[in-house]
C-alpha cells in the first residue's frame, strides 16, 4: 500500500474539470515534457492479459501477433454481432412480405426506437470499453464495480424510455408527418418493441464485462442459442395459425420474448463461469460517485448517435419524398449498410478493448501498433464487404421486398452503398481505438461535426434539390464519411501512447479511492 501514499491522489484531484482540456493539449503536444506527469503504475501482475511480448521486440514481431489476437477476437465479436442484429432485423425480412405498409410502419417504428432507446444504451455501453479493459489489467477487482454502476444507471434511464415511448409513439410519427395508417401501426409496434429495452441493458452491460476480460465466447454461444429460437417464434407469431398468430405485432413480441432469454442465458452463465478475478462482489458502493461513467457514457453516446442520427435522418428524409416505395428502399439500404457494418464493428470493438487492456498494463508500445493493425484489418475488411456488394446489387433488394419498384430503386443505390460501407468501417475502427485510450471526446467532437453537421445537410440536397432521391441520400452520408474518418486516421496518428498511460492510471487510482472507505483511504496513507 506505500505507493499510494507517495501519490495521493485524491477524488478531487483526480476529477478535475480541467482534465479533459489538458488530455487535449497532451494530444495535441502543447504541453512540454516537464509538464508530464510521471506514469503511474499500475498495482497488479498484468500475466492475464493475452499476448504480452517482452520490451524491445521488433515492430514485425509485434504488428504479426496483434494481428493474430485481433483478427480471432474480432471473429467471435463478429458472429456475436451479426446474430444480435438478425434478432432486431428478422422481422422487417418477414413484415416486408405482409405488404410494403407494414414493412413502411416496422421501418419507422425501429428508427424511433434506435433513436430514442438503443442509440443511448450501446453509446453509454461503450464507456465500460474504456473503464472495465483498463481495470481488468490494472485493477481486475474494480472491472465488476464499473459494470454494475452501468447496468444501475441503464436501467434507471430504460424505465424512462420505455413510459415515453408507450405513451407518446403515436404522437411521435404523427409530428414527423407520417400517414394515419402508418402512424398507428408504427405506434402499436413500438409500444411493444420498447419494452425489449430492459432486458437488453443487462445483456449489453454483461456482454461488454465479459468482452473486457477477453471472454468473448459466452455472448456469442448464449445468443447462437437464442437466434434460431427467435426465428421460429417470430415465423410463427406472424404467419402460424389462428390460435397463435398475431400477425404484424407477432415480431415485437417475439423480439420482446427473445431479447429476455438473451439476458437470462447471459446472467445465468455469468453467475456460474464469470472468472472471480474481475468479481469484487456487490456493493451498495457502486451506485455512487456516477460523475466518472456519466461523462465518459456522454460521449461515447455522442461518438455513436451522431452516426446512428444521421442514418435515422436518411430514413426519415426518404419518407418525404413521397412514395412509400422510396422509405421501403432506403430500409434495405440502411440494413444492408447495418448488416455489413457488423464485421468492421466487431473490429472496433476488438480494437477498444486490446488497447484498453495494454494501456491498463502499461505498454504502450503495444497499444500503438495494435491501433495501427486495427485500422489495416478494418480498411480490409471495408474493400470485401464493397466488393460483395456491388456485385450483388441486381437481386439484393429481393430479399427484402418483393415490389419490382423497391428493388430497382435498391440496385441503383447500391454502389454508392458500397463506398460508404468502406469509410464507415475506418471511422468505426477509430472510435473503438479513441475509447481504448480513454479519449471519446474527440471522436465524439468528429463525428458530430462531420456527420450531423455536414451529411444530414448535404444529404438533403443532393436528396431534394438534386433530384437525386435515394442515391443522393447515400451519397451525402458518404462524402460526410469520407472527412469522419481521414479525421479519425489523423487523431489516432497524433496519439502520445505513453501519457496515455498516465491518464489511465490516473483514472484508476481515482475510481479505486472513490470505492474506499475513509478508514481505509486512511490505513493506506498511514502505510
């Protein structure tokens, strides 16, 4: 305990509001190097962390087995995404063929409940990318703590969202000039879909400890499980027989249904294989002190809305157009962009949490070129996914809908789809990498700028003015994309990974005292 009382860092010191100013400059290289603090060790045997070289190993050596431990994380995270996704998804492939109205009302139903509910959960997720990677190779004892004050705070916020969203769906797509049909179907949809929410807060929050910890086979074996399950019963509920069949709300409850499984197969398994190294227990303990996870959880949200907005503002722009056949076609395009987005974010993932943990463990060395290796993989993974795209664009919108004009408006838009799958994939990559390190703050300020300040506007005019339609909006959020991610390449080049290692033990330090009693913060000192 004598290093904690040459240090002394105490929650006030460590929570000031200066501090993101100053990583800032640290990034940035105003400050000079004696106005660096020296890096703070971290206080444990970093031996669990995968892939750990000795000092001094040449870039190739490094670079190669990077490359090894991200492309097999990002692997099981990939499959893990793409199931997740087929449980939000199933039931537009399976309403599209009740007819483009309800395909039209599931559509605008989910962009509401991605707007209003997911966006805010995942985003505030992604605050555990920077604090459990950090303490599972720092601190494995506080990895649990931080998850449990996210899952308090979630849930708290759900319970929110889901009385908003019963309450006021209807109103909601009347304001945004929706039909009176589609309203009201949207509305009945919503009001059960919203309700999924709750469930998914605590898979999403185990599912992010988990990951931190490099347990990366559990979320995906629990929802393999869940996936068919969920397949079946939604065949069922919206085109089995009378006694069961509930027809366009038969997805809703079936996802209702399924995303609570989810959450118990997870809980279930984590009780009984979670490694007790990252477990300090529970504690009352945990639900204080929320500043920390609040400002991190803000702008990770930040990070993400601003793209996740401004794909929503697409979908809500192509209804204004006028035809429904134009708001089913960008539905296609927006899941099939979603769908191919999967495997770069598993990458982003994979990069938030291998930088996290050699961070916390204090290599730095590591933490530069596994961003550097992320953002190869990622650039590749990009130039495939175009690729299979555009050469598959005459038959894809088939899939979806079986309305000739739906699927001639999704072949022309297709190729610009293409490109923007590609960028989007770097921008991903480097807001997992800003995470890592602790700095969503710049790639929430990125984003924000690029996307809803400069796609959203664009969009519409190449959309509206242009005469452009669907392939204008695809187009706009493109070029928008292209500046996000150069931006994101150039932010993760100007990194100093060494003093980020400063602000990560820093950070831990800080959360360890916030957890103490004052006797014990007290014995610590006297040590």
């Amino acid at each position: 305990m004598a290093e904690y009382a040459d240090d002394k860092p105490g929650p006030a010191d460590s929570f000031d509001r200066s501090d993101e100013r100053r990583q800032s400059e640290e990034w940035l290289g105003l400050l000079d190097e004696h106005d660096v603090k020296n890096p703070l060790e971290t206080h444990s045997d970093p031996s669990h962390i995968k892939g750990l070289l000795p000092r001094g190993t040449d870039a190739r050596t490094i670079a190669w087995s990077e490359a090894v431990i991200i492309a097999r994380s990002t692997r099981t995270i990939a499959i893990t995404q793409l199931l997740e996704w087929s449980l939000y998804s199933i039931n537009l492939f399976m309403l599209g063929h009740l007819g483009t109205k309800y395909l039209a009302a599931a559509t605008l139903s989910n962009t509401t409940f991605n707007f209003l509910a997911m966006s805010i959960m995942i985003g505030f997720c992604g605050a555990l990318d920077s604090l459990c990677t950090h303490s599972w190779s720092a601190k494995p004892k506080e990895t649990s703590l931080h998850a449990q004050r996210m899952a308090f705070l979630l849930l708290c916020m759900a319970v929110v969202q889901c009385t908003f969203l019963s309450v006021a769906a209807e109103h909601i797509f009347r304001l945004l000039r929706q039909g009176e049909e589609t309203s009201r179907l949207a509305a009945r949809y919503l009001r059960v879909q919203c309700f999924g929410l709750i469930p998914l807060v605590g898979f999403e929050t185990l599912r992010r400890y988990l990951q931190s910890m490099n347990v990366m086979k559990a979320p995906a074996t629990v929802i393999a499980c869940v996936v068919p399950f969920n397949i079946g019963l939604a065949a069922l509920l919206v085109f089995g027989p009378a006694s069961v069949n509930l027809g366009f709300l038969g997805g809703p409850v079936a996802f209702l249904i399924s995303s609570t499984l989810l959450f118990a197969l997870l809980a279930t398994y984590t009780y009984l294989y979670v490694p007790r190294d990252g477990h300090a227990g529970f504690t009352t303990k945990a639900f204080t002190n929320l500043g920390q996870i609040i400002r991190l959880g803000l702008f990770s949200t930040a990070q993400l809305i601003s793209e996740w907005y401004a794909w929503e503002c697409l979908i809500l722009m192509s209804a204004l157009i006028g035809d429904t056949s134009y708001l089913a076609a960008m539905s296609v395009c927006l899941n099939t962009a979603s769908l191919l987005y999967q495997s770069a974010m598993a990458v982003n993932i994979s990069a938030a949490v291998r930088v996290g943990n050699l961070l916390g463990c204090n290599r730095p060395d590591l933490a530069r070129l596994s961003a550097r290796t992320s953002i190869a993989l990622s650039a590749c993974i990009g130039l495939i996914s175009a690729v299979i795209l555009a050469a598959n664009k005459s038959w894809w919108g088939k899939v979806f809908d079986d309305d000739p004009v739906v699927v001639a408006i999704v072949a022309e838009a297709l190729p610009v789809v293409a490109v923007f799958v590609t960028l989007d994939c770097l921008t991903g990559v480097t807001n997992g990498i800003l995470r890592g390190a602790a700095l969503p703050h710049l790639g929430a300020y990125l984003n924000m700028t690029c996307l809803l300040g400069g796609a959203v506007p664009l969009a519409a005019l190449l959309c509206f003015k242009a005469d452009l339609k669907v392939t204008g909006l695809c187009a706009g959020m493109a070029i928008a994309l292209t500046l996000s991610s150069s931006g994101g390449i150039f932010i993760v080049s100007r990194i100093r990974w060494e003093e980020r290692v400063n602000v990560v033990a820093k950070q831990e330090s800080a959360a360890l005292y916030q957890l103490l009693d004052v006797e014990d913060v007290t014995a610590m000192h006297v040590a």
